[in-house]
C-alpha cells in the first residue's frame, strides 16, 4: 500500500512500488490528464509538480512520490484557471492537445517562479515536446501569462 | 491464435466474474469522466434534432456534428462555422460533436466524408455543410411563419432568434426547434457564397482548447470502461516476421497479469492495468522468425533507387523534347536528391478499446478513418456492421499516421481472444514506432538545360519513389504512375518549353503511408532546391528567377511576391544568415515561404524567422489557419532537420524520441503568416500545403551561407562548417 497526496486529495493505493508515478495517476487514480508519449522521460508529455517542482512521472516511481504532495493539471488550477491556462485559451494554443498538460506544468511552474520570464528563460524551461508546433504561441501566451499573473498580484 | 492463461484465475473464471460484476449494459453508459459534457463523443445532445447534423435544445443552444476528426487540425471548429455561417445562431451557444460513423452506415451515408485527410475537411465538405446549417434555418423560418401566420418572406434570423420586424415579435430557435423539426422544405435554400459571409473568414478562438487546458480532452488513451483489462502489444521487429516461440511464464509471473495472446505478428499481454501489462511484456524474451527481411537495409534500398535515375522511367508529364534541347543546349546542370524513409511520431501512441457484447459492438480510438475501422471490426469479428459502435475521440495528433486502421485490428484481434472482457491496447513508443507505416523513401535526378543568354529551355526530372498506392489501391496505379508519388513534379509551374517528367515506381519491405503533404514533402523539397541551382546557373537572383518563370501563374506570382515583400527579400543580412525562398502548390493552396536561417561557423543550423504566404481561395477561420502553417512548418523543419527513420537488419533504428531529435521550443523559428487569397469559388486545404516549402527554403538559405548544397535529408548529415 502507498499512500499519495494528490491535488491536496490523500490516496491509499495498492500498487506495486516501483510502478511509475504516471501510471497510478493514470490507471489508479482516473487521473486522465497527464500524458503517456515516450516512456523515457524525453517528451514531457508526462510531467507534473512534485513538491511544486515538475517532474517527469513516466520514469518516476509511485515510492519516491509517497508523503509529498503531487500537482497534476487537474488540480493546476484553483477558484479560477491558473494564469497559464488563461493565456492558453487567449492565445488558442492547443492543437491536438495532447502534450498541452504537460508543457503548462511547466509553464506554470516558470510563471510562478519568474515574474517576467525573458525568451532565454523560455527556451530553458519549456524543454518538452509537441508535434504540432506550437511553440510560437506558447511562447506569446507565456509572456501574456506572466503579465496576468503580475496583475494579480499587483490587485492583491 | 494461443492464448497462455494465468493460474490460479483461469480465462473463463475471469471472464464469467467481470460479466457478472458490470453486466451487459455497461457500454452505452460507458463514459470515464465526472465531466462528460467534454467528451466529444458524448452524443444524444439534450434537444430536439433538426436534421443528422444539429439539434437545438430549449436554451437554443446547438450541437453540431462533425464528420471529420479533430486531430488539433480544428475541424471542431471549422465544420460548426460552415453550418453556423448558414444557421444565424449564437455562436457562443454551439457546441460540437462527432458524427457517429455506425449511424453513416445506418442512414445510407448520412455523414458523407468520414476519413480525415488530403487536407480535405474545408474543400470537400463545405459545400453540404453550409446546405445543413441553410435548411436548418428555413425550416426555423417556416416554423414561426406558421405560428405567427405571416408570410415567410417578411422574417429574418440573426444569433439564434427568428424576428418578424413589421410586428416587433421574435421567437429564440430553442422555442422553435420541435416545430421546425417536423417541417419539410419544398426546396432547399441557396448557401451563401463569398462576399455573403458573416462569420466565414472570421478568426475565432477553437471550441475545444478549453478542454485541453485542463486535462479534461478525452483521448482515445484516456478511456476507460467498466470491467475493462489493459494489454501490452508488439509485434515481430521485421515486417512479414513472426513469433516462432514464446514462454509466457515470465510475464504471468507478474502480478496483475491474466494472460499472454498470441495474436497476428506479434503477441499481447493483458492485466488489472498497463504497467502491469507492460512488465509482463518486457519480461518475455518471443523467439522470433525474422523471415525474409531480415537484412533489409534503407541504405542498400536507396542505392538501389539512385541507380534506376540512371534508366528513363515512365513519362508522368512531358512538354516538347526534353532530351533534344538538353543535348543542344549552352549550358546543362544536373543533380541528384534524395529523402529517407520517415516516421510519424504523433505525440499519442497508438491506442484502442474494444468491448465486445452479444449485440452490439463497441470501439474507442482516436482514428482518421472511422468507417475504416468499422468496417475491420465487422470483418474481424464477423458481425453485422450496423451492430459496431466506433466512438472517435480526439487524435493526439495524427499526420497520417491515424488513418490507416493497423493498431485497430490489432487491438480487435486481441478483444475477440478475450471475448466479453473490454480491454484497452496500448503501443509503447517504440512498438508503435515500428509498427508504423512511413514516408517514402525517395531519390530524384534532375537536368536542366539553358540557352546562351541564360534561359532555361529544357528540363528533365526522374524520380524513383517507394509507392503507396500500389500497396493500398494498386487499380488506380495506371501505366506504373501513383500520382501520390509525383505530386508537385508532374504538375511543376515553370515555365520551361521543354519538359520530361519521369517516374520509376518503387516498393521494398518497409510499410509506407501518407506523411502530412505525402509526395510534395519530397518533391517540394527537391524541385525548389534545384530550381535555386538552376537560377545560379542562370546568373539570377533566386526570386526574380522564379517570377520570370511564373508569368503565365498570376496566383503563384502573387504568393510568391507577397512572402518576398513582407520578408523584406534581399534585406541586408548579418554574416553568417541568410534568407532562402521557396515555392509549392499543393491540395489546392499555394504556398511561398522565405526563411531565414543562420549557420554558425562550427555548422550548426538555426532557422529564426519563416515568412509564409498562403493562397487556400477562401477562408473559413484564419485563426486556425495561421496555426496550421506554424504547425506545418515546424514539423516540415523537424523532417528537414533531423528526420529520418533508418532500417539496418530489417527494422527501424529510431523508435523513440530519444533517437529521433525533433524541433523543440527553443529552435522553433518565429514564424509570420500572411494571405494571399486568390477568393471567388475556390477553396484549397490547409493543414499540409504549408510544409513542402519549408525544407527547400531553409536548404537554400544555407547554401547562401555555406557554398554547400544540400541535396539528401535530413540536413544533420550534412557537415556545414564553413568559413
């Protein structure tokens, strides 16, 4: 048994330990969002925030994730969307979509730790893949993301 | 078929308790999330039905079915404005939907053009489309004429309420809607046509990217039906090999797992979840018989295709003599090109569930071409066609890749071992990979002939190309010619008197498929290459070359002037960078790129800026069409690049993304879209024509850096030191 603390939620699972953390998301936890698309941590379509840091959850064992708590896209956003997510619908940045949840865990994590991102902290960061190209308007939605999230902490 | 069962639980045992746990009436209720409303296969939308294609619920809010699949192309879009441009609704009250392929089979067709490809959703649906939302809106019309007993003629409709003006009276469509459902029109209305337009053209934001900002989009990975096992699949590394021998006991010593299926060319392994499923498969060492493929080399394939350029091959196109004028003219340059073998690698593995009840037959995947696996479920099953439910759900991308129904039968063959037990196959990266279907390995010649003031007076192109149709639908490869192999050569635009257009049809072992923009990702690349060799033999400047040979093409002309204008083409560029131009004409739109790349003096590429100008006639929504030429561009620049999928002893050597490097955020140009629509009545495809200029342009632009002309990709084979 391995107990998970997942978007502020605590889980009792009966799965084997080193059973990638995806997988109990996935499988477990009907936990949908968070992506499959390489199995060997190169795409990024499987990240998620452990103890607020992403992670790729395709290589990570459910053990090492036990007792911290995990973020998944699900639970990205709070009483509204998260600023990235905002941007995201602004700036119509999905295609297929399918590696979006991973690419805004990312996101998210870089607007809330960086308040004016330049395009170098951008290329950085935002490592994970997507076959639809949509780069160009992560990137613009990125910078319009970190201009809401400063807004808000100015009206805060 | 063998199937290795796990003890103590024995097949039977486990198939009687799961019946007995969720019963038969699991599959129309089968829906895995709180939020279903955002499934696009949702179906029965609340309302009254207007006609196979909408129905209006008493909020006036409509649901629109959508034929084509949403594979981030925004068909989940693009089809509701065309049925909305006619309907006068609120388009912040329209919701979209698949089509259910089972009721196209039902009602005699009634969704027309189910597969999704050739760029076709726009140019070959639109016309029914906006014939849905016009009669929609007539019948909403005579329904209130009737209530209000006044002529039909003196209403008029506008965000989804029918107004009578003379006397102030107005009725939403959400009150109109059951009687406008029993009215038949004595004759269907006429669809606006462009310059009528109110929302056709208009750049809206997609109707599905809220779903998939918050992890709510299903995909076909994503589902999850009650009582449901999950399998791990692969299949013999070497086409046409299979499994010689397998020892199932390490994968049933795993926990979790069931059973080991031997199915088709390769074996599956189901369990309680897919790691489970996945460990078992990896703990099994199958004995494979390679079969006769087993040395198969792409390496020793293109030699093999180079040499045919050496023979004429079978005339595709020709102008006047080519060979006549070659050999009486000043100046002739020749070159020979060539393009790999090339994966897909759509971001989602291939993936399908199947459940298999005594009536009724259900499948979810996310696929191109539902009727086509419709149609493999009532062949592999045996059951009546009418009797299978395809439920399409979104496409983790798809470029082809998900229009050919392999991983399907598959996953069908694997559901009928299992019989009443759902279960969902899953392809690791790698299987998936592997067992995909490829762009065509290509090598292509040309020879240019030019007169003593420069003119070019002749050209000869031979191309040697694995063919796809003669794979898929040999009855329409006539006379040794697949069309889908010479696209953009036959029909090349300049103009030149003496033209031979030569084609060797080509097939090996390896399995290939449409590759968004399919014959023009090749040849675009080529011909635009060499037609930059051929304007520096000529002495000109590589734009002015072109516009001199595109005089009798106003549209192209125009295209190709616009990406040169707002590129600035010929702005003084820093050392080391260059602009490269490039033109192509494809699924009915045209399509100029300049692209502007710098090279550093080590060789490594970087392309900053793509300036694209696009002609597709019309627009529905140009939004998404910008999107698309990004979209087209960065993954024509990953092919360009990087791409190549390689076979050594018959099998592909790059299966994951760790081996096939791909564009990423940071090397992803910035990239401008302007249009160059040529209106009236035409209407070109957009999610392909944007790709095959990309490589030429980039390949051009370096040239201009390096000296060096690249004529075989990907460009990282290349070594482009220079200076």
């Amino acid at each position: 048994m391995i107990t998970l603390t997942v978007n502020g939620k605590t889980h009792t699972i009966d799965v084997e330990p080193d059973t990638p953390l995806l997988w109990v998301l996935r499988d477990h936890l009907d936990l949908t969002g968070t992506k499959f698309g390489c199995g060997i941590a190169q795409c990024g379509a499987c990240t998620v925030h452990l103890g607020g840091r992403p992670l790729r959850s395709c290589v990570t064992p459910v053990s090492a994730a036990a007792g911290q708590a995990i973020t998944t896209i699900e639970g990205l956003a709070g009483d509204t969307l998260h600023a990235v997510q905002q941007a995201w619908i602004e700036h119509d940045v999905p295609q297929c979509g399918y590696c979006q949840s991973g690419q805004l865990m990312v996101a998210a994590h870089l607007v809330d730790n960086n308040a004016n991102p330049s395009d170098a902290d951008i290329d950085k960061a935002m490592i994970n893949i997507c076959r639809c190209g949509t780069y160009p308007r992560m990137r613009s939605a990125l910078h319009r993301a970190a201009a809401l999230a400063r807004d808000a902490m100015a009206d805060a | 078929m063998k199937t290795h069962e796990a003890l103590p639980l024995s097949r039977r045992a486990f198939v009687k308790s799961t019946v007995a746990a969720s019963g038969g009436l699991m599959l129309t209720l089968a829906l895995p999330r709180a939020d279903a409303a955002l499934n696009p296969w949702t179906g029965d939308a609340a309302g009254t039905e207007i006609s196979a294609w909408l129905t209006i619920d008493p909020n006036s809010q409509v649901t629109i079915r959508v034929a084509q699949s949403e594979m981030g192309e925004g068909v989940f879009t693009a089809m509701p404005m065309l049925v909305a441009e006619e309907l006068d609704c609120d388009w912040s009250q329209v919701k979209a939907e698949y089509a259910s392929a089972n009721r196209s089979v039902r009602e005699n067709g009634v969704y027309r053009r189910m597969g999704t490809g050739g760029s076709g959703a726009v140019r070959r649906s639109r016309e029914y489309l906006q014939q849905a939302g016009a009669s929609a809106r007539e019948r909403l019309k005579a329904a209130a004429a009737a209530r209000w007993d006044v002529d039909v003629n003196t209403l008029r409709t506008d965000k989804g309420r029918v107004f009578h003006d003379a006397s102030g009276r107005s009725a939403a469509y959400g009150v109109l809607a059951a009687e406008a459902a029993a009215i038949t029109l004595a004759e269907e209305p006429a669809i606006r046509k462009a310059g009528e337009f109110k929302l056709l053209g208009t750049p809206l934001n997609r109707l599905d990217v809220p779903s998939k900002v918050d992890g709510s989009a299903t995909f076909g990975i994503d589902v999850k039906v009650p009582g449901m096992v999950y399998a791990a699949y692969d299949a013999c590394p070497v086409w046409g090999g299979a499994l010689a021998s397998l020892d199932p006991a390490p994968a049933l010593a795993v926990k979790g797992v069931k059973q080991v299926i031997e199915v088709e060319d390769g074996f599956a392994v189901i369990a309680d979840s897919y790691w489970q499923a996945r460990k078992g498969l990896d703990a099994l060492a199958p004995n494979w018989d390679l079969g006769e493929h087993a040395n198969a080399s792409s390496d020793a394939m293109r030699a093999e295709f180079k040499t045919d350029l050496d023979r004429r091959g079978v005339v595709a196109h020709e102008e006047g003599d080519a060979y006549a004028n070659l050999e009486s003219a000043e100046t002739v340059i020749e070159a020979d090109y060539d393009a790999p073998y090339l994966a897909h690698l759509a971001m989602e593995p291939v993936n399908c569930t199947v459940a298999i009840a005594e009536d009724r037959v259900d499948v979810w995947t996310g696929t191109q071409n539902p009727e086509s696996i419709l149609g493999a479920a009532a062949e592999i099953l045996g059951r009546a066609p009418e009797t299978i439910h395809v439920h399409n759900c979104f496409l983790g991308g798809g470029f082809g890749r998900r229009s050919m129904p392999d991983f399907a039968r598959r996953a069908l063959a694997i559901a009928k071992a299992l019989g009443p037990t759902p279960v969902k196959v899953l392809w690791s990266r790698e299987a998936d990979t592997r067992t995909g279907h490829f762009r065509p390995l290509a090598a292509l010649r040309f020879k240019a002939g030019f007169d003593a003031s420069g003119k070019p007076v002749a050209l000869l192109n031979r191309s040697a190309t694995h063919s796809i149709l003669a794979g898929f639908r040999p009855e329409v490869v006539q006379n040794g010619l697949d069309g889908s192999s010479t696209e953009g050569l036959e029909n090349q635009p300049y103009d030149i008197a003496h033209v031979s257009i030569e084609h060797h049809l080509k097939r090996t072992p390896v399995p290939v498929w449409f590759w968004r923009s399919v014959g023009s990702s090749q040849n675009g690349f080529a011909l635009e290459a060499f037609i930059d060799e051929m304007a520096e033999a000529a002495g000109q400047d590589p734009l002015a070359f072109r516009q001199g040979l595109l005089h009798k093409h106003p549209a192209m002309l125009n295209t190709l002037n616009m990406a040169a204008e707002k590129a600035s083409w010929g702005r003084p560029m820093a050392p080391g960078t260059a602009q490269g131009i490039a033109i192509h004409e494809s699924f009915g739109s045209i399509c100029a790129q300049v692209a502007e790349v710098a090279v550093t003096r080590s060789g490594e590429v970087r392309v900053e800026r793509v300036v694209t100008a696009i002609d597709c006639g019309n627009t529905v929504n140009p939004r998404t069409i910008a999107e698309q030429v990004e979209s087209s561009v960065i993954y024509g620049l990953s092919a360009a690049l990087w791409g190549r999928s390689d076979i050594e002893n018959g099998q592909v050597v790059q299966q994951n993304f760790d081996r096939n490097r791909v564009v990423k955020m940071a090397e992803a140009p910035a990239i401008e879209t302007h249009f160059s629509l040529s209106g009236g009545e035409h209407w070109g495809g957009i999610g392909e024509p944007a790709l095959p200029p990309t490589a030429p342009a980039v390949v051009n632009a370096i040239y201009r850096i390096t000296g060096r002309r690249i004529r075989a990709l990907p460009i990282a084979q290349h070594d482009l030191r220079w200076g």
